[in-house]
C-alpha cells in the first residue's frame, strides 16, 4: 500500500484500498510520526467511502497538518 513521509523521511500517511482488501470502505491512516496530536484523544485512521470535495478537503488539512 502506497505511504507518503515527512520532509525528515518518516512515514506519516498510508492508504488501503477498498477493493484490495475486499472491504466496504477505503482506508486513510496516519503513523505515529504525524503532527496529528490533539489533547489526550485523536484519530489516528479514517473510513473513506467517496472521494467527494468535501472529503479531499479534509484529506488536504490532515495531510498539511500531519506533515508538519
């Protein structure tokens, strides 16, 4: 599965698709590595069922914040 790093070369991001794993919805995580942190509870991976505009903005924000 494709995995996206930081500019130190960590890994911050991977995606699972749907269809390889025969499930009902896509995959988007993000490692330890991401700048995701917020307060003492965050999401650490999302469901995606359709890439809609709404859904790649918010991809964007994470992947901008995680990045960091």
């Amino acid at each position: 599965m494709p995995a996206y790093a930081n500019r130190a070369g960590k890994a911050v991001l991977f995606f699972q698709d749907k269809a390889k794993f025969k499930a009902r919805y896509a995959t988007l995580g993000f490692n330890d590595t991401a700048n995701l942190d917020d307060g003492e509870l965050w999401a650490t991976a999302f469901a995606l069922k359709e890439m809609t505009p709404a859904a790649e903005a918010k991809i964007s924000a994470l992947v901008k914040k995680a990045a960091r």
